[in-house]
C-alpha cells in the first residue's frame, strides 16, 4: 500500500497501524538477512506507537495523513535513545542524545520508525558496499547494487520492506539508489529540509529527502518534514503551498545525452519526453557547465568532508584505540574506525584546502560551483522544469566498481549538479529526474503525477 492508499484504509477501519506495522516487521524477518536494507528494527517501539495510534482512533479521533505510516530511517538521521553509527566502525556504539528536525516533525505527525538502514560509510559512495556492515542487495536483482549511499533506504521501499523512507542526497545518495531500485526519490531545494540532526557529511550540499513508492507520497513527506528550524541557519520558512504550480515548458539538457550515457536508459528517457510532449512544449536547452560539476564536487566535497569528520578523534565520539600518545590516539582510532573511502577523501579534502593548493583547488572549484549554478539560472529563464536522466547506466554487480573509484564517481555525473546549485531535483522509477528552480517543488510533483498516470 502507498501512503494514501493506507491512510484511506485506516480512515475506514479495513486496517490498522497494528496489522500494518506487524505485516512489515514479517517481511522484514523474512527477507532483510539476504537483503540487508535494515542495520536494526524497531520492533518493540513501532508495535508501541501501532498501539498508541489504533487507540487514538478508536477514541474517535481523525487520523492525519500519516498516522501510522511505517517508515524507514537512514543510519545517519538521529533518533534520541537510538544507534546512528552512519554505517561507521567508528560511531558502531554511538547512541543519539537528540532527536533530528524531521524525526520531531514526523513523530509529531503520527508516524512510525521501523528501523535504521544500510548506507554507504558517512553517505561517501554511490553502491552501499562502503558500509561496515556488509552491503545491500538491490530487491529487483539481487547480484546488483541498490545504489548509494542510502541503497538501504531505497531498497526497503523497493522490496516492500517499508511503505516509505528518508534518506540523504549531497551528490545523488536519494536519487541515484531511488533509480537503481526504480522508486521515486526527492532531492529538496537546499534550505528547504533542516540538518539539524543529520550526520553531516559535506554541509553547504547536504539534504535529507524521501523516498517512497508514489509522487504523491514524496509530496506528503516532503510537506511534512520541510520547514525553518532554529537549529539550521540554513532552513528557510516554507513557501507557500498549494497554488497551481503552471508547468509549460520543459528543457532537455543536451549534455545530458552524450557519451556515456547507456542506450537503454537513452530509449527509456525518449519514451518520458513523448509522454511529456502531450502536456507541455518541450525545448532542448544547455547546460555548458555539466562535464566540470564532477570534478568541482571532488574538490568541495572533500574538502568539507574532511573538516567534518575531524569530530570523529576517539576522544569526542565514537570508539577508541588507546595509543602511546595523544596522537597516536587519534591515528589508531581513525585509522581503525574509519573505512577507506571516507579515509581517501579525508585526504583528498586537507591536500585541496592546504596552504600551498587552496588557491589552485578549493577557490577555482567555489567559482566553478558559481558558474554550474549559473547554467540553471539561465536555463529557468526560459523553462519551467529541467528534465534529464538521473544515472547514466543501469545498477552494476555487486563488486563490479568497487576497487574503481573513478568509476564509481561517474555514477553520479548528473545528479551532482542539482547539489552544487542548490536546486531540488525528483526521480521517478523510470529514471528520469525533473529538476526544478529553487524552492518550486509542487513543479516536480506536477510533472511526476503526470508522468505517472
Ligand atoms: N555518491 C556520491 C559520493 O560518493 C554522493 C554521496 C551522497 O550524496 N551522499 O559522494
């Protein structure tokens, strides 16, 4: 059941959050152990809180739209009292002392946590096979990747091992796995969700978002959880809701459709745009930035990545190795707690912001970054809504890429652009990603609902 379909059954008692949640928590025994979508589950608190909506409604009470809704939660989102180990050795015992902005918001709504998933170590990786714990299996093949990093999320609403979830995009990690597992996944506008909470991994690109079965049920979520929080300096006041978003015209990107890019997932964003061209003009556009978005990213991200994760000391957070010193401390715990991908960027991160480089890497990728933004404001002068393919092949075998980092990277070619500029991007299941002005989600929706008929 989608959200809606649920919240309609609910409404008129043909279920209950109990039946509901307990129906998951059998799916999940059965199938997580092959999958490994689920780091842990919340078996007794979902059956509580199940308990604690049916009586509410059994009180006479309207269930809101998302009172018993059983949702997946990314490893790096904090839930007070719970594990948030970011798929790290290193937080492998860290319990969150607070509740994340949209944990708060979605608890106040009625939902349901039904346990952490699987990710890439941090969010650095597009496979989910960065992860301490073993990696994920995509639920529509399993010798292939769910994609990443938050595989464990799309893969629990891809296998039905949850009716929808939340996971995190700073350079693809919702829509690159919402695609390989053919789910429908919300990079918001940046400011739009609050980070308050959220493990931070590069935070000027960061961004929690859903992912879920239907369009519609991404609004729903995306409605619930954005907002302005104190917390964030970055969050902004929702704009308002609810007006016609008026989509005319949709720009095709030819970037988008060069080398690279695998021809059966040409033949399937084709078929999109045919669809597209019975409602709205459709105009190929430019966007002459996009071949240097990579590599602007794989000197911001790093860079950001490795201030960040200068917490994780054995001393603040996490578990220790007692060295001889102060600093053999610090080198044993991160060099034992941390995996090598995120160890690599760490790296690559004080090399790009180090004295005699910083000029030459991190200022030239800030203006780079400036002009990739430029490429959309130019773009939405003249269209609506951007549509592209959201990965340029379809989910690789597990291991194919791993020992590649180069490789894996290029996974993420067109959907690291969104995150530079900032703007909020919609995956479908198809694959195809819409991409939209700042703040003009109810664009993506429209289009999405359209294209889903
Ligand atoms: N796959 C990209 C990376 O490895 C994006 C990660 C993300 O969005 N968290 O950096």
């Amino acid at each position: 059941m989608t959200i809606l379909e649920f919240h309609e059954a609910l409404k008129n008692k043909k279920t209950s959050a109990r039946e509901t949640v307990i129906s998951y928590l059998d799916k999940i025994k059965k199938e997580n152990k092959k999958l490994n979508a689920y780091l842990e589950v919340f078996e007794k608190d979902a059956l509580e809180r199940a308990k604690e909506i049916d009586e509410k409604i059994a009180s006479g009470e309207e269930p809101g739209e998302l009172w018993g809704v059983p949702l997946a939660i990314k490893d790096n989102i904090l839930i007070r009292g719970k594990i948030a180990s970011a798929a790290s050795k290193i937080l492998g015992n860290y319990v969150a002392s607070y509740d994340a902005f949209v944990i708060k918001k979605l608890q106040k709504a009625g939902a349901i946590f039904l346990g952490r998933t699987n990710m890439d170590e941090f969010a650095m990786g597009s496979s989910t096979e960065n992860s301490a714990y073993g990696p994920t299996k995509n639920p529509r093949d399993m010798s292939r990747v769910p994609g990443g990093s938050s595989g464990g999320s799309a893969a629990a609403v891809a296998g039905g091992l949850a009716m929808a979830a939340l996971g995190s995009d700073t350079g693809g990690s919702i829509r690159q796995p919402a695609a390989f597992c053919e789910v429908v996944g919300l990079k918001p506008t940046y400011g739009a969700v609050s980070r308050s909470g959220l493990i931070a991994m590069a935070s000027s690109l960061d961004q929690i978002g859903p992912i879920a079965q239907t369009v519609e049920d991404a609004e729903i979520l995306f409605n619930a959880i954005s907002g302005k929080d104190e917390m964030d300096s970055t969050s902004v006041l929702k704009k308002s809701s609810g007006a016609a978003a008026k989509v005319k015209t949709i720009g095709i990107p030819k970037e988008y459709f060069g080398e690279g890019l695998d021809a059966g997932i040409k033949k399937s964003i084709d078929a999109i745009i045919k669809k597209l061209s019975q409602k709205y003009e459709i105009k190929e556009i430019s966007l002459p930035r996009t071949a240097d978005a990579l590599s602007c990213y794989y000197i911001i991200m790093p860079a950001e990545v490795s201030s960040n994760m200068a917490r994780y000391d054995g001393v603040r957070y996490g578990a220790r190795e007692n060295g001889e010193d102060l600093v053999e401390t610090y080198k044993k715990s991160r060099g034992e707690g941390l995996g090598l991908e995120v160890r690599r960027r760490v790296l690559l991160g004080t090399y790009v912001l180090s004295a005699g480089y910083y000029d030459a890497y991190y200022s030239k990728a800030q203006r780079v970054r400036a002009l990739v933004a430029e490429d959309f404001k130019k773009a939405f002068a003249g269209v609506d809504l951007i549509l592209a393919p959201t990965v340029p092949t379809s989910p690789f075998k597990i291991g194919e890429k791993i020992n590649d980092p180069m490789a894996m990277y290029l996974s993420d070619i067109y959907t690291i652009p969104a995150n530079l500029a900032g703007v909020p991007a919609l995956t479908l299941p198809s694959g195809a990603q819409l991409i939209a002005p700042h703040f003009e989600e109810r664009r993506l929706f429209e289009a999405g609902k359209f294209l889903e008929q």
